[in-house]
C-alpha cells in the first residue's frame, strides 16, 4: 500500500535507506564475511568472465556491477543488453559465469537468453526481488534482492539493491580469492545509506531543479565519465520513461564527437561529478556545453563540489556512488512527470514486467 504517498514511485525512492540496510543485514555473515551460498561462492571462483545479462534499469545497474566486480574481485565482466545477446552472441571464455539482473525475474528477453545458456550447459546466476520467479527457478543460483515489492513501472529501489548487491558478491569473491579489499564493505554501504536518508530528506531542493531546468524543457542531456556515465543512462532512462522528455545519456568525452551539435540555447545538461580522477575533465566538458547556451545542472559529491554546482550530494566510498547519485536523477524524473501531470507510477505504453520478446 502507498499509505499517504501521492505515488508508488516516490514511496520506493524513499525506501532504498531502509532496502540498503535490510540488503546489509542479510548478508552479513559470520566473523565479518558474507551470507552467500558456498555453491554461489565456487561458482564465481571458477569463472573466467563473467556475462552480465539484462534489461534497461537492470542493465544499468549491470554496469555499475562490472565496476565493482572487476575492481574489487578480479574477474573481467562483460554486460549485454538481454535482447542483443542471443543474435549477436559474443564470443565466451572457457569458463563463463552468467548473471542475469532482473527486478521482476519474468523478463521475456533475459529468458531466451537463459535458456540458450543452459542448452550449451554453462553455469547461471539470478539475481532477482522475487526468489520464486522464472528466472530465478530456471538458473542454478539465486540472490535475492529483498527490495520488497516495486510496484512503480519506473525502477528506483530495485536499482539501488541490484548495485548494492553485485558490491556484496564482488566483496565475498575478493574473500575468497584472498584479494585484500581497499574497505570495508558492508561499513561502507551503511554509510551510503545514511547518505541515502540525507538525500531522501532534502527532496524539496530536486523539486526545484526540476522545476526550473525541465518544467518545459524538449530535450536534456545527462553526461559523466567512469561510473557517472552508467549513472547518466539510468537518469536519462527514467526521464524518459515517466516525464516523455526526450533524454540521451552520454560519456562526457563522446559530446564532442557529435551530440554536441544538439546543445541550443536553454538545453539542459545534467552533470555528474563524483569520481575524482575525471573531475577536471568533466568540468571542461560542462564547460563545452555552457559555451554553446546549454542550461548545466551540476551534480557533484562532497570533497569535489564548487561553488556554482546545483546540488551537492553527500561523500561515499568512490566505487559506491551510484547507489547515492542516482537518487537526486530518480527525484528530477518525478518531478518532470508531475509537472507535466503525467501519470507517474503508470507511464503510457509501458508495462512493469516486459513478458514479451
Ligand atoms: O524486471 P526487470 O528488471 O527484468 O525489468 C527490466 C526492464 O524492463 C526495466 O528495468 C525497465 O527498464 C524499467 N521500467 C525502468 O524503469
């Protein structure tokens, strides 16, 4: 029930402090590891690579997984947009490891992948809200989300869980493989969560930016560099989906090399700034952006924000920040979408789970 919220959506924002703590909980294991199946845990000690398979928002978080898993654990990760793999198969390793992301576990294109993957036999995760779901029952391992249900068709709280999630296998497969990890992940993520609240609790301010920068805006552009270009997908994303403003993601190096010839006067560029080794870089390409008339919003962490940024979010650990910059993205969507009195938790032409290939 949405109980005094106006929308399903806002409600599920609000909730990722609580999903991200219970997610914690969860796993939190004995003796500072990780409550992961042991049969989970060889799985992802004898891949060679790992296939991340999804679609839209779950894709998104696949590439901010691959982030991690690769940093933190090791092993190269490949993500694929679910409806592309089974035409446009790459070529596998010797040892592949699949894992499908899927909120609802019942998406029609990750499953015909799921199925030709277990005709040639190889190994397959699911990470999923819902344990007894397609997906889930035909792999061999499951993680759960426990995002509780996600009734919005826009994705927010799963998102967050599926990143949170990935960290935690990344985490546990480091372990295991005797890699000493840079931090301590499960602290790391209670202090996200905080951030989380923090965020959640200052919803006035994106109710603002939204008004200002998107109330009548055609089009809008989200740049990053690093994990602040998965992020920008996913922002662009859930504008699109629930407010009907056109919205491109980009890696703030590519503007240059030709979607920069769409920035008018008025434009709005939404910017994320979080990863430090690519702030002076993705500050030059605001300023691109600015030099041609575009309206920046600037989104930056603490530690590296200036005084012109739009909003300032509060510091987490470097490979953790999606988990906290796509919150303040999932509020401007939302606002855009009631401006534009825009049914919000039942976009048109959209369905929650996609059983169709
Ligand atoms: O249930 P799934 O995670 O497999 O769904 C995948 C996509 O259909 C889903 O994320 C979709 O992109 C959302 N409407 C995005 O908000």
């Amino acid at each position: 029930e949405k109980g005094t919220y106006p929308h399903y959506m806002l409600k599920e924002i609000d909730e990722q402090p609580i999903v991200l703590r219970k997610i914690i909980q969860e796993y939190q294991g004995e003796k500072g590891g990780f409550a992961i199946d042991a049969s989970i845990r060889k799985a992802m000690k004898n891949a060679d690579r790992i296939y991340i398979v999804a679609a839209g928002t779950s894709f998104h978080a696949g590439l901010a997984g691959k982030v991690l898993l690769e940093k933190l654990a090791n092993i190269p990760v490949e993500v694929h947009v679910a409806s592309e793999f089974s035409y446009n198969m790459p070529l596998l390793s010797e040892k592949p490891l699949f894992i499908f992301i899927s909120q609802s576990g019942e998406t029609a294109d990750s499953r015909a992948v799921l199925v030709k993957v277990k005709e040639l036999g190889y190994p397959a995760l699911t990470i999923t809200n819902v344990p007894g779901s397609t997906l889930s029952r035909e792999a061999d391992y499951t993680l759960h989300l426990h995002a509780g249900p996600e009734i919005a068709v826009a994705s927010t709280k799963a998102y967050t869980a599926q990143i949170a999630v990935l960290a935690i296998l990344a985490a546990d497969t480091a372990n295991e493989k005797g890699r000493k990890l840079p931090f301590d992940i499960m602290q790391e993520l209670a202090i996200a969560a905080n951030a989380m609240d923090v965020l959640t609790d200052h919803k006035e301010e994106m109710e603002k930016l939204a008004k200002n920068y998107l109330h009548s805006a055609r089009n809008a552009f989200f740049i990053g560099r690093g994990s602040d270009y998965y992020v920008s997908l996913e922002g662009a994303l859930k504008l699109k989906e629930i407010s009907y403003i056109q919205a491109e993601g980009f890696a703030g190096g590519e503007l240059k090399h030709g979607t920069i010839a769409l920035i008018e006067k008025g434009t709005p560029v939404i910017a994320l700034v979080t990863q430090e080794h690519v702030n002076y870089s993705i500050r030059s390409n605001v300023q691109e952006v600015v030099a041609r008339g575009a309206n920046a919003m600037v989104i930056s962490m603490k530690g590296l924000e200036q005084t012109a940024d739009s909003f300032v979010i509060p510091k987490v650990q470097q490979l953790l920040t999606p988990l906290i910059s796509v919150i303040p993205l999932q509020l401007l969507a939302y606002y855009a979408a009631l401006y534009r009195g825009n049914d919000v938790d039942k976009p048109r032409n959209l369905a929650k789970s996609v059983t169709v290939e």
